[in-house]
C-alpha cells in the first residue's frame, strides 16, 4: 500500500506545480463561463424573453415605424423609404401585407413584391412573426408582421461577458500562484541576506516540497553549519585561552622559583658547597618541572592539533590487553609505594583499538595518580564488561597536602580525545577527597 502511494503520489516540482496550475485554472475558468452563461441564458430566457417583454418591445417598433410613416407620407410599396426607416437594423423584420399578399419587406432575402402567392403565404408569416398589426400608409391601410430578434444580440452579449469572466477568473488564479512562488523568493532572499550581513540566528522559512524548500534546506543547513563551526571555533578559542593561561601560570611558578635559585647561586658563588648543591638540587627539580609541563602540552597540541587521529586499529583480546597495560601500571604504582587493587572482568570480549593511543591514556592517568595521589590509601582499577560496553574505573583519594585540582588538565583532555576517536567515552567523577577516571570501550560483536 505504501509503495502504491508514492507510484501514485505527485510530483512536488515547480514544472509539475505550474502545470497543475494552468489545469487548475483552465477547468475553474471553463466551470465560471458554464456558470456565468447559464445563468445569463436563464435570465434571458425568464425576463428578455419573457411575453411582457417581447410585447413591449414590438409596440416600441411599431410605434417608431409609425410614427415614420406618417411623418414622411410613405407609401405601403415604396421600399427604398421603407429601408431608410431609422428603426433597422439585423435583429428586427417588418413584413407590409396587402390583403392575403406580401406587399414589402425590410430584411434582405425576403420574396419581392407580388410573389408571396408562390414562396409564402400570409399564414406562415403570421405563425413565425406573430399577429399583424393595420398601419396607415399613403397609399392606404396595410398590415406588418413585426419579427424580433434581438434575443441573438443579447446571446452574444452574454456569451462574450462569461468568456471575459472565464479568462478573468483563469488569469487571476495564475497571478495567484506567481504571486505565492514571487513571495517564496522574496522572502528566502530577505532571510539570505540577514544571514549575509551576520545574523546567524535569522530563522529560515522551511515550506513546501519544491525546488525552493530545497533550495531553503540548504540554506538552512549551511546556517546551521557556520554555527556550528562558529560554536567549535569558540569553545576551541576559549579551551586555548584556559590553557595558555593555565600553562602560564604553572610555567610561570618553577620558573620564577629557578630564577630564584640560579640567582643565589650566583651571587654566593660556590663557596659553600652544601648550600650549592641544596640550591643546584632545588633548581634542577623545578627545570624537571618545566619540562613535565612542556611534555604534557606537546602530548596536547599532538592530539588536538589534528581534525580526526590517525588510528592504527587492531582487533584483540580484550583480557590479555588489559592484562597487560593494567598490569604494568600495577607493578609501576607498586614499585612507587601504592597499594593497587584490582578487579577484572568475568567473560571474554574483543576490542578494535589502537593499543598505543590506549597506553597513552593509562600513562596520563598513572601521572596524574603519581602527582595527587594519596599513597596512604589504596588505588583500585575495576574493569566490567556490560553487553557491549568495556569499561575501566582508576580511582584514588586525594592527597591532602597538594593541590585538589588539576590546574591544566591537559592530560585529561588528551584522554577524552582519544577515546572519542576510538568511539568510546570518558567520564571523570571527583569530589574533594576521591577522584574517578572511566574509560567506556566498545567491544567487537562475535558471530555465534
């Protein structure tokens, strides 16, 4: 049935839109000339052609050619005078009878004078031109039969006012319609150049399903794509400026402390030697502080100066890979003095990842658990496979001697990258004493 609908459905262009338009308009034209004439011919026929009406004008007529036969002294036989009467025209006969004969006629194709007796006869005059009138003439009393015909000129009439009333009515709907698409154009043009001149949040007239509404879809959809480029350029441009100021202010910290020591180093000298090597020792633990900040800010623009990374995927087992990556971070914690607690999955899973970029994302965790972690307390790494989600839960208590919050986070940015990339998730929960890192996998489905 659905696919019986769209056979059957019509075409939305506006080629196909102008046709049933001008079909449209020629069918309401012809139906407002069917009615206009119709209506016309019955009030023709009820009061033109009414009895009253007929008998009114034909007392007209005789009243007219009576009055110029007497004026002007005209005889019952003097066709030219007859001819010359003011009164004719198409539409009106007037037939002079002598007796039982055809004395005169005024319309054209009448039988001459004299020969009624072998083409008509006064009885067929009088049944189509109706009764006979007697006229005076000078020559004597004569009778006409009046004939009126004016109900043709009137036909006409009304014919050619519900054929102007049909191309009225034809025209108009077409004005309608070029109207509708004109102000469709006008309209998305207007809207195109708020757009134009900046108004990005101008709304976009979506209507129809035309050439135009496509035309105004795509108007929309590159709106909406400037926005969203707008937007990311935004967030990016306000991201870099969090992290340049971050980065300066923790930049600015070990390297104002190094000043400090190369400075007493150099206005002591190296006089007293234990003093030197407390004031080298200090310097050289905050140039490794310099250099860690630097590292972390190389890792960032690495993976974030990239549109999309360049994975190097791999299908593997999910348990041996995570074996061994949390496996060495387990024995790294340890070596530093940790208490790791691990919990791993039941079942078995496969993974398409890049196995280095996953690394790197445990590398940045275990850095930040080596800076704010509190050694006192256990780190626990939980891994669960729910349906066809992996995940990974680090968390730690905070150490209370060091700062809470991480002040750059370029490393937990780095993270969230790569697992997007790898199209997965990472989520972060932290309060003032624990912290919480998740990494969501997807695992491979396996045909059964």
């Amino acid at each position: 049935m659905t696919k019986l609908r769209r056979v059957l459905r019509f075409p939305r262009s506006l080629d196909a839109k102008m046709l049933y338009m001008v079909l449209l308009s020629l069918l309401f034209a012809v139906g407002v000339y069917l009615s206009a004439y119709g209506l016309a011919t019955l009030a023709l026929n009820k009061i033109y052609m009414s009895p009253e009406s007929v008998a009114a004008r034909q007392a007209k007529i005789y009243s007219d050619f009576s009055q110029y036969v007497n004026s002007y002294g005209i005889a019952g036989s003097d066709e030219d005078a007859v001819s010359r009467w003011p009164g004719n025209d198409a539409y009106t006969t007037i037939l002079i009878y002598r007796d039982d004969e055809l004395a005169l006629s005024n319309s054209a194709g009448r039988p001459p004078v004299g020969q009624a007796s072998s083409n008509a006869n006064r009885l067929q005059y009088t049944s189509e031109h109706g009764r006979l009138y007697p006229m005076r003439f000078a020559d004597g009393v004569y009778h006409i039969a009046i004939g009126d015909s004016s109900q043709m000129r009137e036909d006409t009439l009304n014919r050619l006012i519900a054929v102007g009333l049909g191309a009225l009515a034809f025209f108009v709907l077409i004005l309608w319609f070029f109207r509708r698409v004109t102000r469709r154009v006008i309209r998305l043009s207007r809207e195109a150049d708020a757009i134009g001149d900046g108004d990005l949040e101008a709304p976009i007239t979506l209507q129809g399903e035309d050439e135009l509404s496509q035309l105004a879809q795509e108007v929309d959809a590159m709106r909406h794509s400037v926005i969203a480029r707008m937007s990311g350029e935004r967030r990016a441009w306000e991201a870099n400026s969090e992290l340049i100021t971050a980065i300066s202010h923790d930049i600015r910290t070990p390297m104002t402390s190094l000043i400090g020591y190369l400075g007493l180093l150099n206005e002591n000298g190296f006089q007293d030697p234990q003093r030197s090597a407390q004031f080298a020792a200090s310097a050289y633990e905050k140039a490794m502080e310099l250099k860690d900040l630097t590292d972390e800010l190389f890792k960032y623009f690495l993976v974030f100066g990239r549109s999309e990374l360049e994975l190097n995927r791999e299908e593997l087992d999910g348990r041996l890979l995570l074996e061994q990556l949390l496996g060495e971070a387990q024995f790294e914690l340890t070596d530093l003095g940790f208490t790791v607690e691990r919990e791993d999955f039941e079942g078995d899973c496969l993974l398409s990842t890049d196995p280095l970029y996953l690394k790197r994302v445990l590398d940045n965790l275990m850095s930040n658990l080596k800076k704010y972690a509190d050694r006192t307390s256990p780190v626990r790494m939980c891994s669960r496979l729910e349906g066809d989600k992996l995940s990974i839960t680090v968390s730690n208590r905070v150490a209370r001697s060091l700062d809470r919050v991480e002040s750059t986070k370029i490393g937990l940015r780095t993270c969230e990258k790569i697992l997007e990339a790898m199209g997965g998730r990472f989520e972060v929960q932290k309060d003032e004493e624990h912290f919480a890192a998740s990494l969501i996998l997807p695992t491979v489905k396996t045909e059964e």
